[in-house]
C-alpha cells in the first residue's frame, strides 16, 4: 500500500517505518506501566512484543491503516509511535493512536507528529475524518486531541470492559478541511 514506506520529517522529528530492530523500544513503552494504562494493549515479555510487531506490520499489508516509529530527525532517539488504524477506505476514515516513553512526556513531542501524521492522512491518503477514541478519564489525551482541534462528539458509555469493570469512551474527531463531498 505504501512504497516505498513514507518517512515524515518535522523539524524535530522523523517519523519512519517501524522496524524488526525497534522491538526492544516498542516493549520498553507497551510493559511500562504509566504508558498502557490507557494503552488498549500490554506486554510482559519481549517475545510478547512481538504481537504488536506482527500488528504494526500487517496494518500495512491490509491497507487497515499506518504506524510510524516517532524518533529524532538523527533517528538516534526512539520516542514512541504513532499512526492510523482501523481505516475505511469507503467511508474515507482512520482512527488516530500514539504512545510516548515517558521519558519524552512534556516535550511537545506528540503535538508536533500528530499533525504531520494528519496531514499526510488528509492530504496523501485522501482521508475525510480522522477519528480519535479516549477513555474518558484520560485527561491528557483528550486536552491534547482538543489543542489539534479535534471536536468532542460524545461518550459511549460503558463501552469496554478493562480490569474488572465496564469504562466509557470519548468520541473525538477532525474532519479534512479541504475535501468536500
């Protein structure tokens, strides 16, 4: 679907193809405790990463969407990852994810590769609605999603089922400007 594999340069990043070697990063983030609290996923070994590895890769391989491994424009820092899921190519949709290592929280880091990730979505892949999916007690995401000016569109409540009990999730979304039916 993508190829060659779209590298994604900001001024402080590089967004580029999550690769095979990234395993050891991609653990660090998706065991650490802070990070998959909201995270729909969690792994306890590095063998078990492999999952989202596999997940990452087929995306791709099923034109259901795109991830980028986030890092520094020297690609010698990996921050986290970020991309699109859950495409329809019909209804011309995506839904938006990412995770950073909390080492990197504060450093404006996602505020910099979401946007580069929207616009590759609007502008190269011809998405109309970017939609992102929060548990309603993520402030952080949801302040985040607000300051790219994605609009609130309401709350599912009792949606999933996490750690015991049922949790509500947020509905946000931002629609491509440029496109018009």
């Amino acid at each position: 679907m993508f190829t060659p594999f779209p590298q994604i340069k900001t001024e402080r990043l590089l967004l580029r193809q999550i690769l095979p070697e990234d395993i050891r990063h991609i653990f660090h983030g998706l065991s650490h405790p802070e990070v998959i609290k909201f995270y729909g996923v969690s792994y306890d070994t590095l063998e078990g990463t492999q999952e989202q590895m596999d997940w990452y890769a087929s995306l791709e391989a099923k034109q259901e969407g795109i991830w980028w491994a986030v890092c520094s424009p020297d690609n010698s820092s990996f921050y986290g990852a970020g991309g699109l899921n859950d495409m329809n190519h019909e209804h011309k949709r995506a839904e938006i994810g990412f995770w950073l290592l909390p080492e990197h929280w504060g450093k404006r880091i996602m505020s910099e590769a979401m946007p580069a990730i929207m616009k590759y979505a609007f502008e190269e892949i011809g998405l109309r609605r970017i939609e992102g999916f929060v548990e309603s007690s993520n402030e952080n995401c949801k302040r985040g999603l607000a300051k790219m000016d994605f609009a609130y569109e309401g709350t599912m409540r009792d949606y999933e089922f996490k750690d015991g009990s049922f949790i509500d999730i947020d509905i946000y979304a931002s629609l491509n400007p440029k496109t018009t039916l």
